[in-house]
C-alpha cells in the first residue's frame, strides 16, 4: 500500500497532514480510452497515477483519487472518440468536475495543489476548471497567502536527452504517441503484467489531415486504433522516462511551490 496515497488515510491523520506547512496534493488526471491490443483502456489513468506517486514520493507531497475519466477523444491525438473501448466525457462535465474537486481541496484549506494530466484532450478543459474555482473564491491574481494551483502534462517533460534514448531512429512526434513506444515503455517498467506485446501490431504511423473534420472519417485510424506502433518499447526505456520525468516534475514544484512536509 503506498504511503503518499491520500485514500487510503483516515479523516483525521488527513487533517492532521494538512495543517502542515507546505501541504501539497496531488491530482492524478487520465482518461478511459483504447490504447490498442496490447495496452489497457485505463492506460492514461494509471500512468498519471503512477507519475502522482513517483513526484509524492520525491516531495512530500499527498496523492489524491485519481479523475479517471477524460475529455473525448479525437482522431489526431487519440484514435478517435468512435472506438470502441474509449468512454468519454463532454467539456462541460469535465469543466465541472474539474471546478468542483479544486473548490473542494480549497475550502479545506489546501493551498498547494497539483492536476497532473495523463490525456493530451483533457488540458484546456482542466484549466478552465481551475480559473473558475479560483475565481468563485475570489483568487484572480498571484500574492502572498493565495492559494497555487499548477497544470501540467507528464510528457512536457521528457527531455531531448531522454528522447534521443528511447528513439535511437528518431522521434516521430508527439501528434502519432498513442499506443506507441513512449506508454508502452512506461507500462512496461510500471505495471508489466498488464501489456500483452504479443499482441501488439507493428504498423507505419498513422497519416492524418491537418484538419479535424467531423464526423470522423474512421478508415484514418489504423485499426489497431494506435497512431504509431509500440515497436522498440522497453522495461528499461520505460524505467528512463518515469525516473527522469519525475525528478523533473519534482524539481519544478520544488522550486514553484517550496518543500512539502516529510
């Protein structure tokens, strides 16, 4: 059982952590979306998840209960909201999800708290999310005594260094990264027992418009429902980027934020 892990305290040893100066929590942000054969449909919950725990355990910091279903899918990034296994929400539930969690932690007096987003369409409704929860307790402006609320995507932080590593051929881009070698080597090094790479298929990249037309044409996506192949994924790569990218994070909330309680 993990010790940064805020559900798995009580009520009491809860408030009791917050009244701690530098108190910091962490929202783990993912979604319910296909990742092909060979990778589960809670792929970008878990790795947010495991990301969370990775920088908690760097900082001080408290993992909270995950958000664990994202905004839609689309084609360009995620194969598409029309695949079976991808469950979505609307912007405005997301928005509001979002708006009433961070309320939440604010009138409980957190003051540190972190989104930390695992699904690429998630991002802007997350932060509309927050500027209206701040706004509603009248927080528009950064000073002393107000709370702080950072939004980040974990892959924003994968060095070039890291890059060039676990793309020796490459990088391919960001656009085609889903169910490919970056989240399978993630899975890999983290939760192994859930990928199947005998199941995943070596395919050429997905070629899209730069247009998003709508209704989706579904022949674009490949049907394996990745945009690129999982293909040269690693434990070892895996291990590369969660290490290297939780440091990272940890650095910036460091600096940003302060230290957080033991």
């Amino acid at each position: 059982m993990s010790t940064v892990d805020l559900r798995y305290l009580d009520a009491h040893q809860y408030g009791q952590w917050l009244q701690q100066p530098g108190a910091t929590v962490i929202v783990p942000v993912g979604a319910f979306e296909q990742h092909g054969p060979h990778l589960p449909m809670a792929s970008d919950e878990i790795l947010s998840g495991h990301m969370a725990r990775g920088v908690a355990e760097r900082t001080g910091a408290k993992v909270a209960a995950p958000i664990n279903y994202g905004y839609k899918s689309q084609q360009k990034s995620g194969g598409g909201d029309h695949l079976p296994g991808t469950i979505s929400l609307d912007a405005a539930t997301l928005i509001g999800i979002t708006r009433s969690i961070v309320s939440s932690y604010l009138r409980q007096g957190v003051t540190r708290l972190v989104l930390l987003n695992g699904h690429y369409e998630n991002y802007q409704f997350l932060y509309e999310g927050i500027d209206l929860a701040l706004r509603e307790g009248g927080f528009t402006t950064s000073k002393a005594g107000a709370p702080a609320v950072l939004l980040l995507s974990y892959w924003d932080y994968v060095t070039e260094q890291t890059l060039a590593e676990v793309y020796p051929d490459g990088f391919p881009g960001w656009d085609i990264e889903h169910g490919g070698v970056l989240e399978t080597a993630l899975m890999l090094h983290l939760q192994p027992e859930l990928v199947d790479l005998e199941r995943a298929v070596d395919h050429p990249a997905a070629e899209l418009p730069r247009f998003d037309r709508l209704p989706v044409v579904a022949e674009r996506t490949p049907v394996s429902g990745c945009l690129s192949a999982p293909t040269g994924a690693t434990a070892d790569k895996g291990r590369l980027l969660y290490e290297q990218v939780t440091m990272s994070i940890a650095a910036d909330l460091e600096e940003e934020l302060g230290s957080s309680p033991a």
